[in-house]
C-alpha cells in the first residue's frame, strides 16, 4: 500500500513541474491539454479502492465522522484519499493554468499560487480566484486600443 500512495505522487509531479518551471514551453500545454494528466493518479485511486470498494461506499454514501474516520484510519483508506486528494489537486491545478493563460496571468504569479495548491489546495484556489478577479478588474478599466479602436 505504502508503494501506491507514494507512486501518486510521483504520477503527478511531473505535470506540476511543467506548469511551474516550463509554463511557456511549447509541449506543457499540448501535454498538459490530455485528459491522461489527471486519470494517472487516479489509476491509483481505482487500484487501491477495488477490493475495499464496499468499506468506501459506507463512508461515503452515508455520511457518518466515525465511519468515515475508521475508513481513513486503515492504510488503504489513506491511500484512497492521498490518490482523490492528488488527482483532484492537479485537476484544479491545470484549470488555473490555463485559465491564467487565457487572461494574460503572468507565469511568475501563478507559480507559487500553483505550488501553494499542491500543499494547500483549497488556499490555492481561493488566492487564484482572488488574482483572477483582480486581473479581471484590472483589465476590465484597462482601456484597449487597436487600428480601429479608439481608448
């Protein structure tokens, strides 16, 4: 078990990487645009859940603290959640990347708030979505000029 929960990491990780050090090289976001990038750790994820699938179903479809707690308390329901966890991160993680490409978000401001979402994803996403709406507004009052558009 203990060799799946790090193998999430480390199927992850290399996409991270990408979008941090090399945000504007050609091939991040042609990799990065497959849908493999987040069905890797979660390839752990359906590894490690298969044969306690019925242990994760009682915790899940019937919310209850103990039950959920004595599931995470087994190693394959830290596992399961570490590989969710992981998957879910990178998820959120390549929707910033590209939607800070898509705004003009400089690659030196997204970096850390990337790298802030790999340890703390939901800080992450919450300072994003503060520079998004930021930028938005900065852009917004911006005014935008052009050979045929006048400030």
């Amino acid at each position: 078990m203990n060799q799946l929960f790090q193998l999430t990491f480390w199927l992850a990780a290399p996409f991270w990487a990408l979008m941090i050090l090399a945000p504007s090289w050609r091939w991040t976001s042609r990799i990065l645009a497959s849908p493999w990038v987040t069905l890797l750790p979660l390839t752990v994820y359906a590894r490690v859940v298969a044969p306690h699938f019925g242990a994760l179903w009682t915790a899940v479809s019937r919310p209850d603290l103990p039950v959920l707690q004595a599931f995470l308390a087994q190693p394959y329901g830290a596992a399961a959640i570490w590989a969710h966890l992981v998957a879910f991160d990178l998820f959120l993680g390549r929707w910033m990347f590209f939607e800070a490409r898509a705004r003009g978000i400089h690659p030196l401001v997204v970096g850390p708030i990337l790298l802030l979402t790999i340890f703390l994803s939901p800080i992450g996403v919450v300072v994003f979505l503060a520079v998004r709406s930021a930028t938005r507004t900065a852009t917004q009052t911006t005014p935008v000029t052009g050979p045929n558009l006048r400030p």
